[in-house]
C-alpha cells in the first residue's frame, strides 16, 4: 500500500470545473456555476476512490472533467501510465493525445439503458473501441469481443443481440466489457450499479472486484449510496457543493467521520436492520444552490455545529493523521 | 422530526401489542396484461394484509409485480390490456374490484390517497402547488376556494415546507426534489385518507432528504393514525419504517412477517439471498452473495415454485407443485411459500 500511495497513477491538483451562466438579450455571460470547485485526489495503482455526495454536489462533473469528457476550467491531473514513467499532465494534452490516452482511462456509465445505442449489437459496441484505434479487425476482433463477453459473465453468442434483448444488469455486464476493451488502467464508475436490483448490484459488484483482482485496475468509483461505497471502497472522498469536505480510507470516513456532514450523510443511511436503527443527526433543509453558494463555510446553513467564523471564512483542509484529512474550522 | 420521534415510532413495539383491525385485504388478486406477445401475469395470486394504524413494507426487484398490486388497489391498471383475473381487494370490508367508476372516484383521494417515486413527473408544471392542493379539497371535500387556499397553507405548513403563504403560489420547478415530494404528500394528505400508498416515494431523492421525508411521513402517520402501503426495493428503508412485511417474486407474495421477526429470521430462500447480496451487512474483503441468475420474465413464470430456477435448494417437487404460502407454526403471523423451510434454514 505504502509504495503504490508514494507514487499515485493519478494525482489530481485543484481541478475546478465552472459553467458560465448566460443571461439576457445578448447572452452576457453573468456568473459561472461552480460545479467544481479546486478539488484534489490522489488514486493508486489497484486503489478504488470513492467520491460520495449527494445530487448536485459536482461528483458527476469531476469525474467527466477528469477524464476530459468536459473540458476542465482550470487545475492538472498528472498521469503516470507506469510507476517509473514520467508524469503527463491531462489537462495539457491536445486532443488527439487525449484520444490516444483514454485507452488507458475508461468510463461507465449510469444507465445501462442510455449509454448503449439500441440499433448496434452489443458485439459491435464492446468492439467498437479497437476497430476505432486499429488494434484488432475481421476474425481477431471477433475473438477479442468474445473473449470479453466471457470475461463478464456473458455467453459468447450474445455478440450478434441487441441491447433490448438484455436486462438491466446484463447491460451494465456489456458496459463493463466495452470499457474493457482496450485494457485500460482506470475505470471511471460513475453510479455504475445505481440502477440496479440488489441481487443483480452483488453481482456487478462482484465482477467489478474480480476484473480489479485480474487486471490491477484503478477506479473511480461515483456514488451516492454509501453501503455500496463502503463495501468496495479503499478510500473515500465526501464532496459537498463542488469541494471535498473530508477525505480518509474508507474505515476512518465510516467509523470516524470528522466532518459534520459527513456524519449527517452517514446517519441518513436507513440500516436493513430494524434492531439497530441509525440516530439520526437531522439534517434540515436543502443543497443550496451551486450557482450562489453560502459565503464562508458552504455547509454551514445546515451545519448544527457552526459558529460565526463558519459563515466569514472557507475553512482550510485539516491534517488528520494516517491520509485522512477534513475541512472544517472546528477540527483547527 | 425529532429524535425521540424516530425511536417511538419504531414498529415491532406497536405490533406486539396484538393485532390491530384489518383496513385493506388483497386475497389472491391477479391483474394480468393482455398483450400482443402474450399474457404477462405481472400479479398472479397476491394475498396481504394492510392494518389499521400500521405500515405494511411491500419489498421485491422490479417488476415483481408490487407497483401493480398498488395501482390495482386504487384501479388504475389501464384495461385494456389490464385485467383482474381473480382475487379480491377488500377495504373496510368492501371489494373494491366490484364499485363503479363513480364509487371509486369518491374512494380515491378522500380514503386511499397515493404518493409516486417521481414528483416532477407527478405534479402538473401548468398549475401552482396551491392549486394542485385546493383542487383535492374542492373536489373531494366541496371547500370554496378562499377556505380551500387556507387548507392548502396549511397542508404546507404540515409537511414542513417553509414560508407556505408564500409557496402556495409557487410552480413545481420553482421546487427541490424533496420540497416537491413534500407537496405530493400534502396533497395526498389533503382529505385525511385512511390508507395512503407510497410507491417508492423516496427512491428519486437524497439520502439526507429521504431521510428527512420517511420521518415526516412516520410523524404524519402517527398523528392521524392513518395507514400505509410502502413499495419500495429498499431493504433499510422497510426496516426503518415498517411494522409487517410482504417480499414479494414474480407476481407473488413468498414471505410475510412482523418486521423484526422477519430480519432476524428469514426463511424463504429468496429472502434469504437478498438480505445476503446486501454490502450492508457483509463484512469487510469478503465477497458478496448474490442470487444468480435474473428475475424471470413475467410472460414465462417457471413452474411450481417460481423462484426454483434460481435456488440453491431446489428439488424436482419445486418443479412440480406451487408451495403455498402458509404460517411456520400452527398460528404463527409469519407466512412463508416454500417446501424446503428446514434446507432454507441452513442456508
């Protein structure tokens, strides 16, 4: 662990991303949302990162923008695609280098409705991605796709199906083959199992940590339901309204939470137990809304703890020991 | 939305304290679709109990047939291509399945009211939160419109939405999600309904805010004393809410059970692996248990048992004869539908 944290794949510095807001007859930019707001990260070789938040908080966006799906407004994300390579910075690279680069950095999506086009066979769309960059063609691609659809779980004769004819989490299965394809290093998972029934999530979940096993794949894992998260998680970032709030392994978010949205977030979790029902820490109210955030602390119209310097100054991030570190005034 | 609240509402402390009156009744319904690839028995034979005062939690993947159940319940399956095959539905002990349009109408929103996982969808974006409201109450209740404006202020001061003299001419969008769902339950809570239905009402929304919503809908329901049908995929949030409840495969019920007794003792095969493939409740590093397979298709039920297909403990028997749902003892609340209890107990 200690020598694949001393040289992260990927080390991500302040990445902002902000929406320019138009307004009026002649379209005046007016102000910018900040759905991203300077967060930093860090990911291991074979490390899953979580970021967790609820809707709105930017997690989506920072995922997206990483992987340049959206131009990011501003920050670096250094690459190193081994431990000895030198470092490439993402967000400085020209289109087509990028192009190039996402072999090795992948994404799912949330929908496995949505993200497949219903009018080409799901063999096409996991092969797709190696015709693209002219790595295997005719009966070599053929064998490729349907070493793929082996590798998750699916019968190789499904290649010539459409994606009507699968079920929820057999398109998800497909997802994960296509973002396979091209042995990447990092898979953005973004709400990768959101949509799924909770006997079909464990098996997605399963083969998420078995292709980890075989591949020594990195994810970014992007979720709102903590359960999920805690399960398969290393680390874990909490965001709340574009910035990380708290950051730690997984064991310190979960049984130590230092942040006090952290903690509301985590009592909100109703426990499938009904003997030991979570305290809740009552959290009122709504996200406020991005595009004029609460001066000071962000959390602090919901916070049950603040005080006055919460509403003047955005605390700065407090070094908790052992990588877990949270950004509120009362830890300081 | 107090602590304390929370804790003296958990169910299980109610419930043992005998049975409550019976409210709605479904004996072996059956609401079949028509279709033009063929008959799909999405409610095939489903018997539960809703009680007076109580939540029943209606858990199940999709399309086990538990939105249908509900739908059927306030008769809005579309027919065609629905149709009630068989069964009853009994409120205060009337079938439900044999009232007009007209009696049912009358029915709808004053004594069964019901709640949807999406509220945009649900709310009309054409009309304010204060009309939506005001039309229940004139409608149903024959306010005039300046005593059906105060009820609607009210309704929002209730369900805990700020400055409701305000909101009241408010539209949908100008709304959070969670505000949004706030006013589908004042809505629904508008005519003091006797049971309401909630399908899935928190699926769409935060946890912070479903959290926020289950607990008003828990403070509402003990205030009115009202009942509730919960429908949900959501495990924690039946144990977090429920007194019984109904785990329902493939158009049936398999499981019923006082909400404690079931988490701590589940005895069907079914329930069984879904409480395993919860990451809840797995340790650390260990790998999830999961039901292989899929849920089968609604126009292709297996026969006999329907989740056979899918169990670790099937035997030819399961093949060949439905089990039926009955009690574990001679008495006992707890129903189960399976012919291996004592295998499924060593799962």
């Amino acid at each position: 662990m200690s020598t694949e944290r001393s040289t992260p794949m990927i080390e991500v510095k302040d990445l902002r991303k902000w929406f320019p807001i138009h307004a009026g007859v002649l379209s005046r930019r007016v102000g910018e949302v900040k759905a991203v707001d300077g967060v930093s990260f860090n990911v291991g070789r074979k490390e899953t990162l979580s970021i967790v938040g609820e809707s709105g908080c930017g997690k989506t966006t920072a995922g997206r923008a990483l992987l340049r799906l959206i131009e990011p407004t501003g920050g670096s994300a250094l690459y190193r695609s081994t431990p000895d390579a030198a470092p490439v910075d993402l967000f400085q690279l020209s289109q087509e280098e990028m192009r190039a680069r996402r072999d090795d950095l992948q994404i799912i999506f949330q929908d496995p409705y949505g993200s497949l086009n219903p009018r080409i066979t799901v063999g096409n769309a996991i092969g797709e991605p190696l015709a693209v960059r002219g790595i295997a063609e005719g009966s070599e691609l053929q064998d490729r796709v349907e070493e793929l659809l082996k590798l998750v779980g699916l019968r190789p004769e499904v290649a010539n199906r459409y994606p009507h004819e699968f079920s929820g989490g057999q398109r998800q299965r497909v997802g994960i083959a296509r973002a396979l394809a091209l042995r990447p290093k990092l898979i953005v998972c973004d709400e990768a199992v959101s949509a799924l029934d909770v006997s079909i999530q464990a098996q997605v979940i399963n083969l998420l940590k078995d292709l980890q096993d075989e591949f020594n794949l990195s994810y970014i894992f992007i979720a709102h339901d903590l359960s999920v998260v805690r399960y398969i998680s290393d680390r874990v970032a909490v965001m709340y309204l574009g910035r990380i709030v708290e950051t730690g392994e997984t064991k310190q978010i979960f049984d130590d939470p230092q942040h006090p949205y952290t903690k509301a977030l985590l009592s909100a979790i109703p426990s499938p137990d009904p003997s030991k029902r979570s305290e809740l820490i009552p959290l009122t109210g709504d996200v406020p809304s991005p595009i004029n955030p609460p001066a000071g602390c962000h959390f602090h119209t919901r916070c049950a703890v603040a005080e006055e310097r919460c509403r003047e100054s955005y605390p700065e991030s407090v070094d908790l020991g052992a990588g877990h570190s949270a950004s509120c005034h009362l830890l300081s | 939305m107090s602590q304390d609240q929370r804790t003296e509402s958990a169910p299980g402390g109610a419930a043992s304290e005998g049975e409550r009156e019976a409210l709605l009744q479904i004996e072996g319904l059956r609401t079949w679709f028509h279709t033009e690839e063929g008959i799909a028995k999405a409610v095939d034979g489903v018997t539960y109990t809703v009680r007076k005062g109580e939540t029943l939690g209606v858990v199940g993947e999709s399309g086990c047939g538990k939105s249908v159940t509900a739908l059927s319940v306030m008769q809005l399956v579309p027919t065609p291509p629905g149709k009630f095959e068989g069964g009853r539905i009994l409120f205060r002990g009337e079938d439900l399945l044999e009232k007009n349009l007209e009696e049912m109408q009358k029915i709808r929103g004053n004594d069964i009211a019901m709640i949807f996982q999406e509220p945009m969808s649900a709310l009309n974006p054409v009309y304010t939160v204060g009309d939506q409201i005001m039309e229940t109450v004139m409608l149903h209740q024959g306010l005039d419109k300046a005593a059906a404006r105060e009820r609607a202020i009210d309704m929002l001061k209730r369900v805990g939405i700020p400055s409701p003299e305000q909101r009241v001419d408010e539209y949908p969008h100008q709304l959070s999600g969670g505000m949004r769902q706030r006013v589908m339950i004042a809505i629904a809570m508008a005519c003091d309904p006797a049971l309401l239905i909630a399908d899935e009402p928190t699926t769409a929304l935060d946890v912070t805010i479903q959290a926020q919503i289950l607990n008003l809908m828990r403070e509402l329901q003990e205030q009115e004393g009202m009942s509730m049908l919960l429908i949900t995929h959501d495990l924690g949030v039946v144990a977090e809410t429920a007194h019984h409840v109904a785990v329902m495969y493939a158009g049936k019920v398999v499981e019923y059970s006082e909400v404690n007794e079931l988490f701590a003792r589940p005895h069907h095969p079914y329930t069984i692996g879904l409480f395993r493939s919860l990451p809840d409740l797995a340790s650390e590093g260990e790998r999830l248990n999961t039901i292989p397979g899929i849920v089968p298709s609604a126009f292709n039920f297996p026969s006999g048992c329907r989740f056979r297909t899918r169990c670790p403990i099937a035997t030819e028997r399961c093949a060949a004869e439905e089990p039926p749902l009955v009690p574990l003892e001679e008495g006992a609340e707890h129903t189960v539908a399976c012919h291996h209890l004592k295998e499924a107990l060593e799962l």
